[in-house]
C-alpha cells in the first residue's frame, strides 16, 4: 500500500514485556510481590504501594498496567497514542497534532482538538497527585502513583467509594481506556479481566520482574459500562472479527481494491501482511476512507486495541503494493511509525492483533507461522522498477517475538550451532538485540528527526556483511545499491535479516554463520548458535539445472492461457536477482497454480503452472516450479546418535 510520508502526530516503537499466564500461586485477587529485596522488584513494589495509598486492588492495578505497557516503563518515551510510563498516561500537545498526517496543521480547531481530556490523563493525575509532569513521564513509581490515583478517582465517581472487590471495579477501567466508543471499552475492560483471571507473569526489558497470581473466580460487573454513557458501534454494516476485539466499520475507497468473493470464487487467502500506517488511528482511518485513495486496507489497528474494519475479507484490498499479494492477503494496518523507534506499541494493541489474526487464521486456513504472516516490508516487488521503492513497515522496531508467542507459534527450532546445508530461522532476542542505524528527517514523518542521527535500539533483524567480521562492509540490495556496499540507514532493509526468516547455511567460521541470500553468501554474528534455530520439515529450492533461475515478483498465467476477450496481465523475471547454481533457498509456501482475476466479470483464470515463494533476501520473491528441484530439509537422528 503506497502511504504518504508527510509529518504526522505520534512516534511509534514496540512493547517488549515477556507474557507467562498461569500456573502462579492462589493469592484470593491479590498480587504477590518478589520477596527478593534487590532492585529487580522495584515496580511491582511501586504497584502495590500505589494500590495501597488509593485503595485499588493490587490485582487491579496490576492488570491494567500489563494491558498498557506489559509493565514496562519504555524509558520516558511515548506510546502510539502519546502516553507514557507502565500506566500509560497521555500527554498530547498542539504541536504533536500538527502534523500533516493527522490533517491537524494550521487548522483554526487544533487547540481545540488538543483539548480533549482524553488525550491529557497525565495531566489530571498530577492535579490529583501533586506530582509534576515531568516526574510523572520520567518517573516510574511517580508515574504509577498517578495511575493508581486516576483510576480511584473514576471508581468514586462510579460507585462512590473505592471497594475493595476487584469485580466492582469495571466500569472504572472501562474509563481508563478513554475510549468513546462503548465496545472499545468494554474490550479493553475484558481484557484487563481477563489477564485478573489467568494471571501474568514478566521480567521487563530493564530486568524488573512482576507477578500477578491468577484470580479465575473473579466476575465482573459489565453492567457498570452502561454508566459511562459511551456511544454505540454502528451496525450499518457487519464486520468480521472474533468477539474480544472492538470492531466497527467504515468504508474504505471504493478504488482502493476490487469486489471478489474470496475463496469461494477459488483465489486462495494464505497471507496476512502487518502494516503500520504512518499516522494516528483516525488520520489513517479518514484517508483510506477518502474516496480518491487508490490504497485501501482490511482493517486498521488502533493503539488502544480497537479496529475498524474497511474492506470485507471476501474483497481485494490494495494494501501491498503488489497485486498478487493483495489478491491472495489480507491486510491489517496498525496506528504508528517505521522510524520511530523511541516510541512503543500499546500491549492492548498486539494481544488485539493478535486475537484478529488467529480468527483470519482460524477462518480461512493461513499457518500461523512468519513465512505466512508477514510485515509489508517482506513483499516482493511486483517487477524491476518497483523493487527499491517497495515499503518498509513496520520496521525494526516491530516485535516479532512477541507477537508470533502471543499468535501461540512462536518461532521454534534447535538452537544448536549451525551446519552447511542446514535451514536456520532467524530468531535475534528482541529485548538482547540492540543494533545502530541512521534516521534521517525523510525516514521519520513525525518531524522530529531535523538532521540525520544515530539511534542505537533494540531491533528484530540482524545485520549482513560481506565477510566474517564486523568492520566488513554491509551487504548491498542489487536494487537499491548496485554493486556498491550496504548502509545502515533505517529504510536499508537490504542489509538485513528479520526474525522468522528462513536461510540455508551456505558456512560457518567461529562465531559467524553465513547463508545464500539475495544470490550471494552473506555473514552474521551467531556465537554458539545465538541468534538462529535450526529447521526441519521446510522445502530447500535448487535451480533444476546449471544455469541461474529467474526469480519473479507477481504470479500470473501464462499469456495463452487467458481466455479470449481477458486482457492477459504479464510479467518480467526480476532483472537484478537470480538464483545461481550451487546456492539453494527455502521455500516460504507450498508451489501454488499461477492465477489472476478480472472484477469486471468476476472471471477467475487459473494457469497451468505453479510458482514457489522463497525467502530470496529480506523480501520474498516467487520462482517457477518447474525450474527448481524441491527437497525437504530431514533431520537424520543417526548422525548425531539419538
């Protein structure tokens, strides 16, 4: 999907708390702190102190700061949704809303709009806290006091006092979420519930560890929500979403994708593809409504977990950039930023994302695995030209880890040192994996990167180079550089290998494994296996033949196979990619027949032959599959004496 890259509100990053539900020690709704007095029990210490001065229930408090930051404190920089510290409290100023993304900048409204109390919960938490700003974004224990006040303060108003049973205590989180539609916060309540009930346990990325002991007799009051007064969801049109997610819909442009009836009509659904949007929730919700957009999106992801739902799964969304991908994926945009890595994704946002996937999953048969759920920044370009071009969403700071362990698939494998001819998964820890790159003011559309600068955070790729060592120059996409080296510029990807990629392992030196990538042999730092698991049961592709194979970026019929009166779509082998002899790639979905669609008609034309998709470099890439040998990869249990 071709996203504008003007400047917009809100920076974007990712959540990196570690969830563990269940199994936790019987504490009657109460949170058990680490006895351990050492500095790692510091935060849930300042839960339960804060609980304790403004008579919340620990289980509570505990709860809703893991649906709002998975307990971590993010280092004072700002969510999606401009909140800060492990309660997430907003702070949204006119200058944030000026940018030409929300659609806000010189508009006569923008004070007005800034306004809305919704948007400055940290702002009331110091009027009730005496605390200042500045301590309340900075300060973890400040900023939780000033939580803990906040959500004591909606209970008062709800039910006049603060009681100590958690099940009274809905409509307050309900509240919390500021949500104005009433689904979106009742989802968000249900979920907090929901963690009350199964219990969670996290040791954040700066080593705090938090336990919450599961509380499954807790039954809340949902009755509480009616209080509030929100609005209703619209029912002008049926959406498809599974029930713990808040979902309404708008249309989307009506020349941003094409009416099909997929799969009925036989257009198979195997992808769903993770976009950010580039903007805030409702800027990017108004501009794929705009009846103009040539772009358009299934579904659009709030920061707060809520959806809106903009083209009915049957129907093409042109999301991808790529028109065999967008016939064959659904696309789910999420409220956010590439570059911006200062910044994190709400935990209400992944575990709804996450919920929205396994039900598209569920629906229509897609694996739940990272060869079939992708970022748009692992689309194949559709032909030469559009290569370079091609999107890079969600970026580096999108947490794959987390999200395919939330899915229930994280990515497994042996983790044992690497062989030749062996396939090996990417798997970097994203809370270990600390890379540096350089942003630049055109890379970052939140206006707040004036000059190129390097940013050293935590990613999910690690980096190619050209020879086992770390002064070696980066590997270089042929589309985007040639012949010439690589770069550590933020929107590279070609110099990159992104966890839940696949590779055969063309050497190994040391601590350095080396893989066929891109047509060429490309090194990264692995000592003892560190960052890769080894992987059976995929298929290996192999050029049939000793001549490099051509590699394609779309999936169309042969031209004599259209029938007569169809217009026969075409397609060009990728002019700077090959795959030579010798080398050998892994297979990111079975060989599928060739295929196009005509909306005019609604005519579906099948071809004769079949394409696999490989994991070529950091994008995929589709070869023919009678050019190629196909072999799976086996573990031979009698070498290695089991």
């Amino acid at each position: 999907m071709h996203k504008s890259r003007r400047a917009a509100v809100l920076p974007v990053g990712v959540t990196v708390g570690a969830l563990v539900a269940g199994g936790l020690l019987a504490m009657s709704g109460a949170a058990q702190a680490d006895t351990a007095s050492d500095a790692s029990g510091k935060r849930q210490k300042a839960l339960l102190a804060a609980a304790d001065e403004y008579h919340v229930p620990p289980a509570v408090l505990l709860a809703l700061s893991h649906q709002e930051s998975a307990w971590d404190g993010h280092g004072g920089l700002p969510s999606t949704d401009g909140g800060y510290g492990p309660m997430n409290l907003t702070d949204v100023t006119p200058a944030m809303l000026a940018g030409g993304g929300a659609g806000a900048a010189g508009r006569a409204d923008l004070e007005s709009l800034a306004a809305d109390p919704a948007l400055h919960t940290l702002q009331r938490a110091a009027e009730l806290t005496g605390l200042s700003a500045r301590d309340l974004r900075e300060d973890d224990a400040a900023n939780i006091r000033g939580g803990a006040a906040l959500l004591a303060s909606y209970e008062r108003e709800l039910v006049g006092a603060t009681p100590a049973d958690p099940a009274e205590w809905y409509g307050a989180v309900a509240r919390y979420s500021q949500a104005k539609q009433e689904k979106a916060a009742a989802s968000f309540a249900d979920r907090v519930f929901r963690t009350m009930r199964g219990g969670a346990s996290a040791t954040t990325p700066d080593g705090q560890r938090l336990r919450l002991a599961a509380s499954p007799s807790v039954t809340p009051d949902r009755q509480q929500i009616h209080a509030l007064h929100l609005k209703k969801a619209s029912t002008a049109a049926a959406v498809e979403c599974p029930t713990t997610v808040d979902c309404t819909f708008v249309a989307g442009s009506p020349v941003g994708g094409q009416v099909a009836n997929r799969p009925a009509n036989g257009i198979r659904i195997d992808t769903i593809v993770i976009h950010d949007l580039e903007s805030t929730y409702d800027a990017g919700v108004a501009g794929l409504a705009n009846p103009t957009n040539p772009a358009s999106t299934h579904y659009v992801m709030s920061s707060s977990g809520a959806v809106t739902q903009m083209v009915p799964t049957k129907d093409i969304a042109f999301h991808a950039g790529n028109y065999s991908t967008n016939l064959h994926s659904i696309g789910i945009e999420h409220e956010g930023y590439a570059a911006h890595g200062a910044a994190w994704y709400t935990e209400a946002q992944y575990q709804a994302t996450a919920d929205l996937v396994k039900y598209l999953a569920a629906r229509f048969g897609v694996p739940l695995d990272r060869q079939h759920v992708i970022g748009h920044d692992n689309v194949a370009g559709p032909n030469s030209a559009l290569v370079s071009g091609m999107h890079w969403d969600p970026g580096y700071a999108w947490d794959w880890n987390h999200f395919m362990s939330l899915l229930g698939a994280p990515v497994s494998g042996l983790p044992e040192v690497p062989q030749p001819g062996q396939v090996v998964a990417v798997t970097p820890s994203f809370t270990e994996n600390v890379q540096t790159f350089q942003v630049c003011p055109s890379d970052d559309p939140t206006g707040q990167t004036p000059t190129c600068t390097e940013r050293q955070e935590q990613a999910n790729f690690v980096y190619l180079r050209t020879a086992p060592d770390e002064t070696a120059p980066l590997f270089g996409d042929q589309a985007i550089h040639g012949t010439a080296a690589g770069t550590d510029r933020v929107n590279d990807w070609g110099s990159t290998a992104q966890t839940g990629q696949q590779f055969v392992v063309a050497e190994v030196r040391e601590d350095w494994t080396a893989v066929w990538f891109s047509g060429a042999k490309v090194w990264f730092h692995n000592p003892a296996g560190a960052n890769t698991r080894i992987r059976y049961g995929v298929k290996i592709i192999k050029p049939a033949g000793s001549a490099p194979v051509a590699l394609y970026g779309s999936s169309y019929p042969d031209k004599a196979e259209y029938p007569a009166g169809l217009g026969a779509s075409t397609q060009a082998p990728l002019s700077m990619y090959s795959i030579p002899a010798g080398q050998a790639y892994v297979a990111t979905q079975d060989a599928s027949a060739t295929d196009d669609y005509f909306p005019s008609s609604g005519a579906v034309v099948i071809g004769g032959r079949k394409m696999y998709t490989v994991q070529y470099n950091h994008r995929v890439a589709l070869v023919y599959a009678d050019a190629v040998t196909a072999t799976t990869a086996t573990h031979h249990w009698e070498n290695d004496g089991v």
